[in-house]
C-alpha cells in the first residue's frame, strides 16, 4: 500500500516539477524511478532492496509474474488512444508525404542503421540488434507534447513532430514483436513467410477493430444511448476492449487498433469530443506517472554498469547525430520544409513510453531464456529514452531559435467566438493567408465554422486548455467578438498576454458605446459598433468588401461615410504588402501606414459614391 501511494505522489510531485521548468515530464519520473529503484538498492538500503520493487520477489513487490507489463500494456494503450484524439486531418495539408516516409522509410533508415551500430559497437547478436533497433525506433507523444507546448514553433514542424511521435508507436513495437519472435522460434527458415501473414493479420486487425469500434461508439454517444454520467468510463471500458479484442486475433495489433479509434472518433462530428479528451489527458498523466517510475524501479544496477564505457557514449552520438537526420532528410526529400525545419525535426526525437515499456517486457523475457546478451536490451533502450529526452528538454527551444524555426513573430489570429460575423471575419483573414482559429462553447457555431473549412475547437474559456494547446502555438493577434460583453473582457485579461503580442481586441459593450467610454487604447475592436449590430448587418449584407484609399485624406473621407451608414461598418485597413490593421489600433500612426495601394476592409452593403 505504501509502496503504491509513493508512486502516484511521487510521479504528480515531477508532473508538477515539470511543468515548473518546463521539460518534458519523463525526465524527473525515471530519475525519481532510478532513485527508489536501483540506486537505492545499491547505494542506500542496508539490505540491498529496492524502495519501491515492481515485480514480487517472493519477500515484497507490487506485481505477481508478467502482472506488470500486462498493466502497461494496457496503459499504454490508453495513453496511444488519448494521442490519437488530438491528431486533427487539417493540420497535415502541407506534410501528409513527409510523415508518412517518416514512419516508414525513416523508420528503416533507424531500423538498419541502428541494428549495424550495436552490432560493431557491443558485439550483439545480428537479431538482438534488431531488437533494439526495432524499439528505438518510435518517439511518442509522452516526450514530444510537452516540448510542443512549450516552444512556439512553426506550424508545418510541429505537425510532423506531433503525428509522427503518436502514428510511429504502434510501428515500433509491431517490428519489435516480429523480431522478438524471431528470437524465440530460434531464427527458423520458415519464419519470413509466417512474419508476413502476422504482419498483414495485425493491420488488418487492428485497422478494423479501431474503426469499427470507433463509428460505434461515435453513433452510441451521439444518439445518447450512454448517459452523461458514464460517459467517460463507457468510453475507457470500450477502449480497453478494443485493445484486448483485436489483441485476441492478432497478437500486437491492439496498439493500432486504439490509435486508429482515436483518430476516427477525434475527427468526428462528436459532441462530447472535449469532455472526452479532458477525462483521457488527465487519466494518461496518472498513467505515465506511474509507468516510468516502476519501469525505471525494475532496472537493476547490474545492468547500469552494463552501460559504462566509450561504446554507450559513441552509440548514443550515432543516433542522435547521424541516424536520426539520415532518417528525417530521406523523409523529407520533395517536401515543402525548408532546410532549416528538416534540421530541427532531426534534432528533436526523444523515446518515449513504448520504447521503455516494450524494452522492459522483452529484456526480461529474453534474460529468463538465456539468451546471450538480453541483458543489454533493457539499460541501452533506457539509455537512449534518458539521453534523447534530457538533450532536448534542454536544447529544444536553443537549437529552435538557432534553426530559425521558432517564431520570433506570431501573425496567426485566434477569435474568441465563432458567430456569423467571427466566421466572415474569419474566412476573409483566411483568404488573405492568415492562419485563423475560432474557439466557442457553442458546438452549432464550431459545426458551422468546420463546414466552411475554418480551423475551429469547442472550448470553454474559463478553462485553461486553451493555453495549453500545441496548436496554437502561432498565434500572435486575439480578437474577443462574442455577443457577452464580461466574456470578452475576461477573454482578453486572460489570454492577451499569451495571444495578443501583436494587440487584443475585444467588442464594446452597449453602454459603453452609448458613454463614449472607450478609446483606441481599450483594445476595442470597432468604436462605433457593438455585438448587435454586427449581427444585424451581417444577416443583411453577409459580405465582407474593400475600397481603395490612397492616402490620408481618402482614408478619413471613406471611414466617416461608412460610419455613417447604418449597413456598414469598418473592420481593417490593408496595405500594399497584405499587411492588415485593426481600424481602432492605427489611431495616430494612420498616415504611416497607409500607400497608394492600400484598401479600407468593411462589412455590409456596397459602398456608393
């Protein structure tokens, strides 16, 4: 019982140790795993054991027989499906080829590449080479997320990053079983054609399995055959049933099976879609919490002391430095990233969860048989998940600044609020390139918005998910346009330090326009309207439209006549290099930002001269 309390405070002390200094939180949980663990054992007990042991001994343990790596098995599963929510389609316009090379062709070029370095550096056999090369070769969201969060980095980079840490989990242990299981058929002739079927039945299950399970559970939730209450643990039962399912048919598939459910139901048209995600977050951070440190716990010294010489230090340099960027650049060839990005994405590939816990599983198995050389499986996996993880939580955001990948300047536009009027607004920021994001707790209004193509997230803004999502990670200008006048001051009190380096604007209320209360100063987004009449008018005239205004005195000419129309009213000024101001921000510096190209943006009726 102590044993097991320790661990979940200790694993939520370094979740909270991590998101204090901002590194990934594996970092502090395998160190904490190594303290109560091995270090202790040796080093700091009189008898030798362990703080916290995670598999019985016979004297003390948590976890009879293989109990423990069923149980990460399973949590790993939750923790895979949790991922593959939050992986949207829309973010991968742009890099789609490159992160499906990256999870197969790059995946080879880290399978071989890492196999030949064991083999000339440690002397392994050919397939216990293999072994480790087959499981270094995910990242994971566990390690790569909170990196994300942390460092404002271009969209089309954190996109790969992101989707190939989730979709390259479930690939690294499938080739890890299949070489394993080559291990333990003794290497047989026969074994290539029997991979290939298993191969072909764990896609094929695991595809189905997550699919299908997915539209169902999408259907049950959406017609409320679940009630409100079990939401969240109908939905856990139904993914750990999936991963056992598809387990049953074929052996490792249930990791792609939960992946592919958690894509297909976290790009659907599913209401409770958030309340969802809230409820797997916080129940994969207890998981991984727990996980790391038993997995670290189980590492005994002998095996640390397996690690010490040149050799580790020359294998970790190759991975790092040459394997992973042949792999990316491979990837990569034909894209649209630029030389710079290609750099960061091979700097950054920590190991994560599957690496560790599939590590564990097998080394253990494989030292049971007597198979010479096992024990290297276990100390060198974890050596490279250490090593990658503490190089980039603490070079990340360095190397992003030198690479030039980390926005210095973030132009994207995130509108609290996704009315018709946000939505015009929207769209025409979109059809100038601007990067866009609308946020509402109205599920109609974000429905509407996804119909017109306009990147939009259901949330509610008294939470704080909104400032911990990687995704908007670009966004520079906050615009507060919903119809609650409270909402859009708490909006821009809350998040304009965040979201609003370039300025925070929000809608007057009623009376303060009728007071004449408010300057350019207050960060209101239009000085003569409010909600209202913003509505009012894009009922009538949906249409946002522009008219050339060459200089100052054309400017103030057209603001005053389309103020004075009650079917029109001002939003932006546009210059010659698509620059686009916010009418109430330019107050005395107009004149300097205005050239004989420039446009006054409005919405409502054609304007008449």
């Amino acid at each position: 019982m102590v044993e097991l309390a320790g661990i979940i405070i200790l694993g939520i002390l370094a979740q909270w140790v991590a998101w204090k200094f901002k590194i990934p939180a594996i970092l502090p949980l395998i160190l904490i795993g190594l303290l109560v663990g091995p270090i202790a054992a040796e080093f700091i007990t009189d008898d030798g054991s362990k703080w916290i042991e995670p598999i019985w001994n016979g004297k003390k343990g948590l976890f009879p027989g293989e109990g423990l790596f069923y149980f990460v098995s399973l949590a790993i599963s939750i923790i895979l499906f949790e991922g593959g929510l939050t992986l949207k389609r829309s973010e991968i316009r742009n890099v789609g080829p490159v992160i499906t090379k990256l999870i197969t062709l790059g995946a080879a070029v880290t399978f071989f590449g890492a196999a030949v370095l064991a083999r000339y550096l440690f002397g392994l056999t050919w397939d216990l080479c293999f072994l480790f090369s087959g499981l270094i070769i995910v990242t994971g969201p566990t390690v790569i997320t909170p990196i994300l969060r942390n460092i404002p980095l271009k969209r089309d980079v954190s996109a790969v990053l992101k989707w190939e840490g989730i979709l390259i989990d479930p690939i690294g242990a499938l080739v890890a079983v299949l070489v394993f299981e080559f291990i333990s058929v003794g290497g047989e002739v026969g074994f290539t054609k029997t991979a290939l079927i298993q191969f072909g039945k764990i896609v094929l299950s695991g595809t189905a399995f997550g699919f299908t399970f997915a539209h169902a559970l999408v259907f049950a939730i959406n017609k409320k055959f679940i009630p409100h209450y079990l939401l969240n643990v109908v939905s856990l039962s139904v993914v750990l049933l999936v991963f056992i399912e598809s387990e049953i048919f074929a052996h490792e598939s249930g990791l792609l099976a939960v992946v592919v459910m958690g894509m297909v139901i976290g790009n659907s048209k599913l209401d409770n879609i958030k309340e969802l995600l809230y409820f797997k977050e916080s129940l994969s951070v207890l998981l991984i919490s727990i996980l790391f440190i038993l997995l670290a716990a189980n590492i005994n010294y002998q095996d640390l002391r397996l690690l010490y010489g040149w050799e580790t230090l020359w294998l970790f340099l190759a991975v790092v430095l040459v394997i992973r960027p042949l792999a990316v650049f491979f990837s990569a060839q034909g894209s649209k990233l630029k030389m710079n990005e290609k750099m960061f994405i091979s700097w950054v590939g920590p190991r994560g969860i599957v690496a560790a816990g599939i590590a564990s599983l097998f080394g253990s198995k494989l030292r049971a048989e007597d198979v010479a050389g096992a024990e290297f499986i276990t100390p060198l996996v974890f050596m490279i998940v250490l090593g990658t993880v503490l190089l980039n939580a603490t070079t990340a955001r360095i190397f992003a600044k030198i690479s030039g990948v980390f926005l210095t300047k973030s132009e994207g536009i995130l509108i609290i609020g996704a009315s018709k009027v946000s939505r015009l607004v929207a769209q025409y920021l979109i059809d100038n390139g601007r990067h866009v994001v609308l946020v509402d707790s109205n599920q109609n209004n974000v429905n509407e918005a996804e119909k017109m193509g306009i990147e939009a997230h259901t949330e509610n803004i008294y939470s704080d998910t909104i400032k911990d999502n990687i995704e908007f990670s670009d966004i520079g200008y906050l615009l507060a346009l919903t119809g609650n006048a409270d909402i859009n001051r708490y909006a821009v009190e809350k998040f304009g330090a965040q979201f609003g380096e370039n300025g925070s604007f929000r809608l007057a209320s009623k009376a303060e326009l009728e007071n004449g209360s408010i300057s350019p100063e207050d960060g209101v987004f239009t000085l003569s309207d409010d909600f209202n009449n913003l509505i009012q008018v894009s009922e009538n005239y949906p249409d946002i439209r522009e008219v050339a205004v060459k200089d100052l005195e054309s400017y103030n000419t057209t603001l005053e006549h389309i103020k004075s129309d009650k079917d029109q009213i001002p939003l932006f000024l546009k210059t010659s290099k698509d620059v686009i101001h916010i009418i109430p921000s330019l107050d005395d510096d107009v004149e300097k930002e205005i050239d004989s190209k420039s446009r006054l943006v409005y919405l409502g009726k054609q304007l008449t001269t």
